[in-house]
C-alpha cells in the first residue's frame, strides 16, 4: 500500500511542478528579467563610481548557462523536480497521517495534508524570509541566509506536526472544533515567537558592517561620494509582483498536489473501506 | 485490515503499520530530502560535487522563484 501511495504522490507532484512552471514561464521570467537588468544597469554605475574613485573595478564570473538557457529550461527543470520531491514528502505524509488523525474521507485529508505542505514548506518560511528576484541578496551572506532559511524552514514543519498532535489529545476534552482552534493557536504563538528570536537579514554582522542598520538586504539607492543618487533602489514593484507570483505558484502547486492526489487516494482506498463495511 | 470494527459511518481508511512501512517512507523522505537540497541549496552555503556552479546556475530561476535564498 505505502508504495502505491508514493508512487501517485510522485507522479501527481509532477503534474503540480508542470503546472507551477506554465504559471513561472508566463508570469515571473519577466520579473526575473526586470531584476537582472536592474543589476546589470547598477553593476555599471557602481564600476564608473570605482572606476572615478581609482578603485580596482570586479569584473563578472563567467556565464555558465545563457539566460534563455536558464529561463525556459532550467527553471522548468528545477520546478518540476521540487514538484517531485514535494509529492514524494506529501505522499509519506499522507500515508502516516491515513487513519491516524480523525474520521476522514481520502479525498479530504488530501486537501488537509497538502495545505499542510504549503503552509508548513512554504507559506510561514516565506513569511519570515520572503522570496527575493536575483540581485537582492549578499555574496557575503548567502551561508548564513541558507541555514537560516532551513531552521525556520523545520521549526515551522516541527510546529505544525506538533500542532496536530495536539490538537489530537484537545479533541477528547474540548471538542474537535475547539481543539482545532486552540492548535491552530498554540502554532501562530509558537511560530511567531520563533520568528521574533530569527534576526532579520538586514541585521547579519556583515550586513551592519557594510550598509549599516537596514531591515532587510534590498538594494539601496547608488549615491556618489557627494551624496547624490546616481542609481535608484530597487523597483518596488518589481519586487511585490515577484513575491506574489512567488506565492501564487506555490499555491497553484499544493493545490494541484492536494485535488489531483484526492479521487487517486478515493479508488485506492474507498473500496477497501466497503469491503470493511460489508463485512 | 478486516477486523477492525466499523462503527462509523465515516470510512477510514487503513492505517499503514509504520514498522513495515518504514524502509519506503524512510527512504523516500531521504530521496525527496535530497532533491529538496539540490534544487535549493546546494552551490550557494554548500557544495557537494566540488567547487563549480552548474547545479546553482542551471537551476537559478528556480531556485529564487521557490523561495530559496541566493546571490
Ligand atoms: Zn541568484
């Protein structure tokens, strides 16, 4: 049975990256674009400043894949196999989850276990560490970002097994409404002290060093030494347009995940409840 | 599966006996885990296959559209 389960967990997890990759090609590669022309353009003010001030100018790494290299194909590679390995993980999930948490149809804790997913992968680690188009983020800091983007990452699935736990042991005493709010309670106030005690990008040691004291690692406007702005900050808009088709594709993702696995986990498992039933 | 008591008209369904289970869901927590790595992380704080970047700027758009810290 369990191999049944992974297996359309993976298949449908790379549908949902399919879908999620129509949704990126469209509608965030030219945001992706926008911000890389936006670095480029600053790069070169930044190497007349370097250059006006008889400093030694960096010069770029060499390409290694084209742009359109990377924005039709690897992005499209690298979503569907996130679609994958989310399936794969959404599977095991559903599979420990089946029987275990309350009287459920199939197709409902599908739904259940895949906003779980996106909630817990995605949507929380997103709100304390925000997706961010190229050129906004530090060479300087990328390994501290990545570990911790990955605590937050697990305290928030930590948090939200926790959370069904105990919302599980609520349900005798309170009810299962009851109990599903007061779980829901104990995640937020959980979670949001976790995110309190994280420190914000802008407050790493090399970022204070370099840019002083800033909430996060957006790019600031270019000035001259006398002060004037040479270059603009980065784009507002550019950024929310890319964070919301960020999120969108995500949720187009776990929804896809969710309501295609449903009636597979319905004729997998509904008729092996009727011949219980029958029996 | 058949002796358990159906005193519910709600089905629930069968509830996998974890020990047995546990070699593929172990297992594919691993490989999903895995992949996870790669397509976010890798090239960026860590690099697995030597010092070179062609996981990271293969997958590049990705990697920051799936909300992955980068560059
Ligand atoms: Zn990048």
């Amino acid at each position: 049975m369990e191999k049944r389960i992974i297996l359309r967990g993976v298949l449908v997890g790379a549908l949902a990256g399919l879908l999620a990759f129509v949704f990126a090609r469209i509608f965030a590669e030219p945001q992706i674009q926008a911000a890389i022309d936006y670095e480029s353009a600053r790069d070169e003010a930044q190497a007349a400043l370097d250059k006006a001030a008889g400093l030694p100018v960096g010069d770029e790494g060499p390409e290694i894949f084209t742009r359109a290299i990377q924005a039709n194909v690897g992005i499209g590679v690298g979503i569907v196999l996130f679609g994958v390995a989310m399936g794969a993980l959404f599977a095991v999930a559903y599979a420990v989850c089946l029987g275990r948490v309350g009287n459920l149809r199939p197709r409902t804790l599908s739904v259940l276990v895949a906003g779980g997913g996106f909630l817990g992968i995605y949507l929380v680690p997103f709100v304390k560490y925000p997706a961010n188009p190229p050129s906004i983020g530090h060479g300087a800091t990328i390994g501290v970002r990545g570990a911790l983007y990955v605590v937050m990452m697990v305290c928030s699935v930590a948090f939200l097994v926790g959370a069904v736990v105990l919302g599980k042991r609520l349900a005798k005493r309170f009810g299962n409404w009851n109990a599903t709010l007061l779980a829901a309670l104990a995640f937020v106030v959980v979670t949001g002290v976790a995110m309190a005690l994280l420190p914000s990008l802008g407050q790493l040691a090399a970022n204070v060093r370099d840019y002083g004291p800033q909430a996060t690692e957006t790019p600031l406007p270019l000035r001259n030494p006398a002060g004037q702005i040479v270059y603009p900050g980065f784009p507002a808009d550019v950024l929310w347009d890319f964070r919301f088709y960020s999120v969108a594709a995500q949720a187009i993702m776990w929804a896809a995940i969710g309501l295609l696995f449903a009636p597979l986990a319905e004729r997998l498992l509904a008729p092996r409840a009727e011949r219980v039933a029958a029996s | 599966m058949s002796t358990i008591p159906v005193t519910t008209a709600v089905p629930t369904p069968v509830v996998l006996p974890l020990p047995k289970a546990m070699l593929w869901l172990g297992g594919t927590v691993l490989l999903a885990l895995a992949m996870y790595y790669f397509i976010g992380i890798d090239q960026g704080a860590t690099s697995v296959f030597g010092d070179n970047m062609y996981i990271h700027e293969f997958v590049h758009d990705a990697r920051h559209f799936l909300g992955f810290p980068c560059h």
